[in-house]
C-alpha cells in the first residue's frame, strides 16, 4: 500500500513516515502542499495523510483541488485541536477522515488502513467496454491479452469507458487527465489517444478510440 504523508515540520514528518514504513506501508513523504498536490496528480496512492498548515499551498486547498478534478483518493487531514473550523472544512470538502494533533502513531495507522479498507470496498473492481475490461489496481488493460497502461493512459481509458459511448472533446480530457499542467495541450491529448488504441491492439480487442467532430469516443468494430 503507497501512502502520501505531507507534513512540513521535518521531525514529525521523519517520525510518522518511519512508523508507517515500519507498518508496511510504501511511504511517499513532501513537505509542502504544492509537491503534494504535484504528487497525488502524478501517481496512485492508497491514501494520503495532508497537514492542514503547510507552506505553498495548505492541505484544505489540496484537498479541495483534488476533488474538483474528480480524485477519489482517501484523504486524512492532521489538524491541531483547536481548529474546529478546519476540520469541518475539510470534511465538508470531501475528507475522509481527520486526527488531531498531538496524535497517537498508532491510532493514525489504524484509520489510515481504515480508509483504505473502505475505499477499496466500494471500488469499482473493474470497468468494461466491448471485448476490454480495464482493472483499477493494477493499471490493466485486458482483452484476449493483457498490458499495463501509464497513469494518464489509464485516466484517460477510465474517463472514455465511463462515458458510455458519449464523445468527450479534447478540452474536457486535457482538464480531466491533465489539470492543471500548463505546458500540456490538445497535441497531448491526441498522441496519448495514439497510444491507446496501440495497446488496445496489442491486446488484440476489437475496441479503438475513434475521432468525430464532437470528440473522442469508444467503438467496436
């Protein structure tokens, strides 16, 4: 399980992170909100553990930002014990959960494997167009063969499939696989539309992403 910590105070951040790592977890530790809002865009966590007050960007805003762009990533929120405020806030702005500071280690273990425990039963196990099926944990995309996708390329299959057959134009992708990179353009999206439908024939489906004048969709045949 790969976990997020962002935590700017170092010897907090040096303690929790060697206490999870020691529960076996995977851990990713930054210590500011702008790398770890870069990192839950550029990789898939289990969960992420945000301080609520930390340097370039807080994790109230972190979280919100993540939740607009669609990420359903668990999310804990450390807050100090007087910040009633905050924590309504971030539950209000989709937190799944928050600990108070000062905290017991072992306690914060436990709702972290909570979340993730939660999280992953209401997971859709795998999601289906045509001949493919493409399988969240392991970034899969399956037909009469299988291969592993990227992030993006996994995002960006994720969104078509759940499209049900709609067109998604390339501004909507580009918003929704990319965010907020501001050197990525529509040429991104199309190349990565290129890798696609590569892979879906190396895996030997009948499925492709096809072009029209209203966007990109999903077709058979």
């Amino acid at each position: 399980m790969r976990i997020l910590l962002a935590e700017d105070t170092p010897d907090m951040n040096r303690v929790v992170t060697a206490y999870l790592t020691h529960e076996g977890f995977e851990v990713d530790s930054v210590f500011d909100g702008g790398e770890a809002l870069s990192r839950l865009r550029g990789c898939l966590y289990s969960a992420a553990v945000l301080d609520i007050m930390m340097p370039v960007m807080d994790g109230l805003e972190v979280l919100r930002r993540l939740r607009e762009s669609g990420d359903n990533t668990p999310i804990l929120l450390l807050t100090a014990m007087a910040e009633v405020d905050d924590r309504v806030a971030g539950l209000n702005a989709g937190a799944n959960d928050y600990l108070c500071k000062p905290f017991s280690l072992k306690e914060l273990g436990a709702r972290v494997r909570a979340m993730i425990r939660n999280s992953e039963s209401s997971r859709v196990t795998a999601l289906s167009f045509g001949d493919i099926r493409l399988l969240p944990d392991t970034l899969t995309l399956a037909a009469k063969n299988s291969v592993h996708l990227s992030l993006r390329e996994y995002e960006l299959l994720e969104h078509l499939i759940s499209s049900q057959g709609r067109a998604l134009d390339a501004g909507y992708l580009l918003q929704r696989v990319w965010r907020d990179e501001s050197e990525a353009g529509i040429d991104d999206v199309t190349l990565y539309i290129r890798y696609l439908n590569a892979k879906l024939e190396s895996v030997a489906s009948t499925v492709r992403v096809t072009e029209g004048e209203d966007g990109f969709r999903l077709t058979v045949g």
